[in-house]
C-alpha cells in the first residue's frame, strides 16, 4: 500500500477510537444520571399528586412521576413574583425600597379576594409600606393584595408584569412554567414540581427572599404582627420557602431544609408537593419526604419530629386560599 493509503487507515482508526471512547463516557454519564434518579424510589413521595426533591448544590434529584404534569401553584407563585420584583427593583438585606401608599382601588380588590376566600391581610386608604414590608406581607403572609400591589407599582401593569416575569422564566431556562397572575389565585399560573425546584433554588440564592421565607413572625409598622404560613417552619432544619392552597391547586409546599452528609458537607435540601388533596396531610407528607430525602442523601441527625401530625378529630379539607 501507498504511504497515503495508510495515513488514511490510521485516521480512520483513530476516529474511531475516537467515538467509542464518546460512546461510552456518554453511557457511563447517563447510567449515573439515571441511578441518581432511581434513588428517589426509597423516598416517601405523597399518595397524592406530584412531587421532587433537590439541593442547591446538585438542583433537581429525584421526581415522584416521569411523567410530570402542569398543575395550578397557588400562591407559590408569590416565589416567581418576589424574584422578578428583585430582578427589576432590587434592594439589600437592610434596607427598606421604595414606598407604596394604598389606594381606595386597592382597597377594592382585597375585598374581592376576601369574598372569593382568598389570603387577605387588614388594609386601610393611606397605609404606608416599603418594599420590604409589602414582600414580608406578600411572602410570609402570603397576602394575594400585596402581590398585586407590588408588581402594578414595579412594573407599570399587571399585564407588563406578566410578560415580564414569563420572560425571566425562559431566561432561566424555564420552558413549562407559565405566569398568569402575581398573586396565584388564577389557576392558570401553572408549574411541575421539577421546575418549582429550580425556582426555589434561585429564590433561595437572593438574601433578601431568604431572610423573608425564613421569619417566624414579623411587625409591620400600621399592620401589627404578621405570622409566617409555612407551618414545616423550623422543624428538621426547614428554612422556608412558601405555601400555597386553592381548590384548583389543591395543597401545595415548596420548602427547604439544611442539611448535612454523613461526611460533614453542609447543603439545602429543596423539596415541593403538589396537589395533595389535604392540608393537614400535606405537612406530614412534607415531613415524611424531608426525613427520607435527608436519610437516602446521607443526612445526619435526622430525629422524627411529632410537632407535625395529623390529628383524627380534625376536619380534613382545604384551609384559607394561601
């Protein structure tokens, strides 16, 4: 053979070598992947409707269905909102914003809310909130006027503030969330528990969302004390985030815990149910899947709390719109 016949036979092998050594790191990196998902198997996932769990570190771990579905998120939506509302407004831990005063109009539509059940807090014509204050009302209390509120005075229009926010969406690489609303009460806000997890993520990389979600209770200045909806509150480590309850969401709680490996490496556990049928339920599926995502991940110092149980004499069925 010619000297050229045989460089062309060398290269050929080489690619060859080439794509088998692809072929099999792509393998090895699926089949990883896929074990990484199969984990999820030993984890408690609720009877009813969907759920996932991640870290911030490693972002989504493992899903309860495959085959994931858009569902209504309730006031989780409040997340998307405070992320867009930081994004295009933003201030630091420590300080105040911008001031809002509430108007007759405003007034109005958080009697609307209150008559369709809906989260409402107390409201007066030419009560004065910052920014940070609306946020904790909107966040903490999960109070739907706030939302709206915030996001007409930020973002011109509710209109603008959805185009907005449904962009910072894909920007986030978000394709199966869609943002109807700012407070979540129209049903056609929707999410999958994938994505909520990644939502929650970027929620709790902003200091200032952080700090909110975590407060036990706040005192807003002409409001009084305001409590936190999130009942899985400092109980194993949670740390936030939001609630979110309507009758076409069903019960649903996007939250977080710390969390360490067995190796002494510090992470946040982020874990979301969607659409139990229960509110008391829900947080006992939520504590149930936090244990088990902290004790298949390798946590330590995992002790079953009975702070959180569901009691027989209880009604069962949805509470206020949250």
């Amino acid at each position: 053979m010619t000297a050229k016949i045989w460089i062309l036979l060398i290269m050929v092998g080489l690619l060859c070598l080439v794509l088998l050594a692809y072929s099999c790191f792509s393998k090895d990196s699926n089949d990883k992947s896929l074990k990484r998902l199969q984990a999820g198997e030993q984890l408690k996932w609720p009877a009813e409707g969907q759920a996932a769990i991640g870290s911030i570190k490693a972002g989504v771990l493992a899903l309860s269905s495959g085959n994931e579905k858009l569902q209504p998120i309730a006031s989780i939506t409040k997340v998307i909102t405070a992320l867009a509302i930081m994004e295009k407004q933003p201030f630091r831990p420590g300080q105040k914003g911008s001031t809002y005063h509430i108007t007759s109009n405003d007034i109005e539509r958080n009697n609307v809310y209150k008559s369709d059940g809906g989260s409402a807090l107390p409201l007066f014509t030419g009560m004065k909130l910052t920014q940070a204050e609306a946020m904790q009302r909107m966040l903490m209390a999960s109070d739907n006027i706030m939302a709206d509120v915030l996001v007409e005075r930020i973002f011109g229009s509710m209109d603008m503030y959805v185009s907005y926010s449904n962009e910072m969406l894909k920007r986030m690489g978000l394709t199966q969330t869609v943002v109807a609303d700012a407070s979540g009460f129209n049903p056609e806000t929707v999410s999958t528990a994938s994505e909520l997890i990644e939502i929650g993520i970027a929620a709790l990389r902003n200091p200032v969302i952080a700090k909110i979600v975590a407060q036990q209770q706040a005192a807003i200045p002409e409001a009084g004390i305001i409590k936190n909806t999130n009942q899985m509150l400092g109980i194993n480590g949670t740390i936030g985030i939001k609630t979110g309850t309507t009758d076409k969401a069903g019960s649903c709680l996007l939250f977080a815990a710390r969390y360490t490996t067995s190796a002494g490496k510090k992470d946040t556990i982020i874990g979301v149910i969607m659409g139990d049928k229960n509110h008391e339920r829900l947080y006992a599926d939520s504590r149930a899947l936090l244990l088990s995502a902290k004790n298949n991940y390798g946590g330590v110092d995992v002790q079953p709390n009975k702070n959180i149980a569901i009691s027989p004499g209880k009604r069962r069925g949805l509470s206020p719109k949250q």
